[in-house]
C-alpha cells in the first residue's frame, strides 16, 4: 500500500505566533509584462487579508485609513501558494494596526517557502454612515 504524499516544506519557516487570514494562488491574468505578479494585485490581497482580524475584533465594519510600510522582498510568480499571516500591533479606541506578512510556497518538484511581502496597515471602526465609531475590545 502506498503511504500518502506530503509536501516537503518546513514548516519552520511559517510563522506560528501569527494568524493565517488567507492563501490565494496568483494566475496569469494577475501578471505584469516580465511574468511576474502585479505589486498592485499583491497590496490589494494583503488589503483583504488585513481586514480580517480588525473586522472580528470590532464586530463591524473597517476600513483602511494607512499604510505606513510595505517591503515587496521577493518577487511573485504565477502558481506561488501565497500564505497570508496577520497579527494586531496596536489597538485604539477606534483603530488596529496590524502586520501582514506574506510567504509563497514554489516550486512543487523541490518546495521552498520564502517571505515575499511584509506591510503595516491601520484600519478603522466605522459605523453605518463611515464616521469612526469606538468598539469594546476587551
């Protein structure tokens, strides 16, 4: 009887103090002329993965109002298995900042996984008219 396949990544190099909010595969229509992934389509899936911590821990709506920091340090390809981790830096009284680190698994035939995006964004409560509204975060 053959035994399953798993995939030979080490799983040392995926944080385990962070929270995965998201993986998505890029495809072809989200590559540039060079072949590589769009830097826009990235900042946008990293926009989403954000919003999900600051959207459970306000029970509400968000919406991002900053990005201080966004490092592209690798570059993406078509077919990366892109992991997105996310943990809360701050929170206000009306406002999380969160750091979202993202990690491509390549190459299947000999896997890899390597850090390709960090970035710092806030986001901010808001209610049904998007005027900044405090939330309970105890």
């Amino acid at each position: 009887m053959n035994e399953p396949v798993r995939p030979v990544i080490d799983p040392a190099h995926l944080p385990s103090e962070r929270e995965l909010v998201l993986r998505v595969i890029p495809m072809p229509a989200d590559a540039n002329a060079n072949g590589d992934i769009f830097g826009g389509w990235i900042m946008a899936q990293v926009d989403l993965a954000a919003s999900v911590l600051p959207t459970r821990l306000t029970r509400g709506r968000v919406t991002t109002v900053a990005v201080k920091e966004f490092i592209f340090k690798q570059p993406v390809s078509v077919g990366d298995l892109l992991s997105f981790y996310s943990r809360v830096l701050r929170v206000g009284r009306t406002s999380i900042t969160l750091q979202v680190e993202v990690f491509a698994e390549r190459n299947p035939e000999n896997p890899e996984v390597v850090k390709v995006t960090d970035a710092e964004l806030t986001f901010v409560a808001i209610d049904e008219q998007g005027k900044p509204r405090v939330f309970n975060h105890a």
